[in-house]
C-alpha cells in the first residue's frame, strides 16, 4: 500500500500536535494533501480511471470542508498549514 503506517505517524508528527493526535485538523489536512497527490499522479497516468477520480474529487471536498473550519475556528493555524503544505487559496 501506498500509505504505510510509518509514513502516517510520520505525517501527524510532523504536521499535529503529536503522532498520536489523529483528530487535529492540521494532521488530517496533511494526509488528505498526500492523497490527493498520490491519486492526481495515477490519474495523469491512468486517464480513463473515473472511480479514482470521483474519489480525489471527494477527497478535495472533505480537505476544503477541514481548511474551512480550520479557517473560522483560527486564521493562523489555517494560514500556516496552508504556508507548510503549499495549498493554492
């Protein structure tokens, strides 16, 4: 799998408050920003695949719903997690 469990610990450590904080917005942010460029490189790849690309269009959704509230909630963690992931506005 793409998506080790190594790798996830990795990315809430990184990007939560700790590895074990899966509920913080940043970490959920940071893992859907990782799989959303996982499926857009397979889809460049893999044209016709419209299962992957309903997905990655949910995916989309669900990070633009958690950078919404993330944004309502608090203006600075929103704008440094966009700073840190470098997500278009």
């Amino acid at each position: 799998m793409y998506l080790a469990a190594e790798k996830k610990k990795e990315l809430f450590k990184k990007h939560g408050k700790s590895e074990f904080d899966t509920g913080a917005p940043e970490g959920q942010i940071a893992l859907f920003t990782f799989r959303i460029q996982h499926l857009t490189q397979h889809l460049k790849e893999n044209k016709k695949d419209l299962v992957t690309e309903r997905s990655l269009v949910r995916l989309v959704g669900k990070r633009r719903k958690l950078l919404d509230y993330l944004k309502n909630k608090d203006i600075q963690r929103y704008r440094a997690v966009i700073k840190e992931l470098k997500i278009r506005k």
